[in-house]
C-alpha cells in the first residue's frame, strides 16, 4: 500500500511516495487498541487492549513477546523506561513490569478512595498522577504518597506531566478546561506550589 503526500519546502512543492513497511498481524480477537507506545530502541512496541491487557511485539519482526495482565479496569496510558513497562488504569493502579519476565515489579494503589488513574509522569524522585480531580504525588523510590492536590482542578485531570528541563515543574490539565503549572519542590500542596493557572475554551 503507497500513500502520496504533498510536502512544501522552502524551493517548491513536491508529492513523495510513503509506502508500508511492515505489518503486524494480530491477535487481539475482537479487543481493540487504546495506545500504541514503541521503546526509545524500536526493539519492543506496547498496546494496551479493551481487555485491561497491554501485549508486547517486535516492530521490526511482528513477533509477539507475551502479555501483561493484572489491571481488572480500563488502561488508560503506558510508557517505558528502559526495561521497564509502566501503566495506569482505572482500577486505580499504576504498575511497573519487567519487559523481559513479564512479571509485575511495582504497584501503586490509588484505589482505596475509589480513584480512577488517568494519566502518570515521572519526575526525578516523584510520580505524578491525574486521579479523578486529584493530582497526587509519590515518591517513587519508597511507593510513600507525599501529596495530593484536591483543590486545583474541578474535574478529571487527563494529563500530568513533569517538564523535561525543569522536572521540579509539573503541568496537569484537566475536562474542566484549566492547565496548571506546580512547583514540586518542598513540602507539596495547592497554595503554595500552585505558580500558574491558565483557562482554555473549546
């Protein structure tokens, strides 16, 4: 299959011809895809399923590695770190997996207060999380919760996301249209480490 893409330069207007590479068959069954994530290396690609699993192939080969199951809800965001699988979910959960074993290394429990996970980052020592209208804080070298911000957003926080260059900053935004930029350093809570808020309309 070829796709033709017109792409202007700075000199003219050209159509360049992308074709497929490769394909992977499957066997999701009847399960579709929520995220696709490929390692930084390109050796592995992670897809979360409708089954509350996330399967591991190769981009390279379509060969499949094997599963990871655990969550009993809907994963909502997988990343990787080395050869580690990280994934949040609404069960309130965010877990860590040994990309070769397969095996869960790591859990975080958000779930007691009824929270639902949407999203996670890490920082330098902390992991961040969106849970329901919270944004809540670890310290992820010990699992030990060290805040979490309830008075910030009104509604589900989406996203959160710690700043590449500056990671004792962290941004979360929210379906109640607000992104709020945080200041994670010291003793963390919503009126002292609360730098900015902005207001979008969709």
């Amino acid at each position: 299959m070829e796709v033709e893409v017109e792409v202007e330069s700075q000199q003219n207007r050209q159509a360049q011809r992308f074709g497929l590479k490769n394909s992977i068959p499957t066997n999701f069954g009847s399960d579709y895809v929520f995220q696709i994530v490929p390692k930084v290396d390109w050796t592995a690609i992670a897809v979360s399923l409708s089954t509350n699993t996330v399967k591991l192939y190769s981009p390279v080969t379509a060969q499949y590695y094997g599963e990871f199951k655990g969550h009993t809800d809907t994963v909502n965001q997988i990343a990787f770190s080395s050869d580690l699988l990280h994934s949040c979910s609404s069960d309130g959960t965010i877990r860590s997996w040994d990309t070769r074993s397969f095996q869960q290394v790591a859990c975080i429990d958000a779930s007691d207060n009824g929270q639902e996970v949407f999203s996670f980052s890490f920082g330098d020592h902390l992991l961040a999380a969106g849970c329901k209208e919270q944004v809540c804080l670890w310290d992820w070298r010990n699992s030990k919760q060290v805040a979490c911000l309830q008075e910030s957003h009104m509604d589900d926080v989406t996203q959160v996301h710690f700043v590449p260059n500056n990671r004792n900053k962290l941004v979360s935004a929210s379906v109640d249209g607000l992104i709020c930029l945080f200041n994670t350093e010291g003793d963390i809570n919503d009126d002292d480490h609360l730098d900015s808020v902005s207001f979008f309309f969709f």
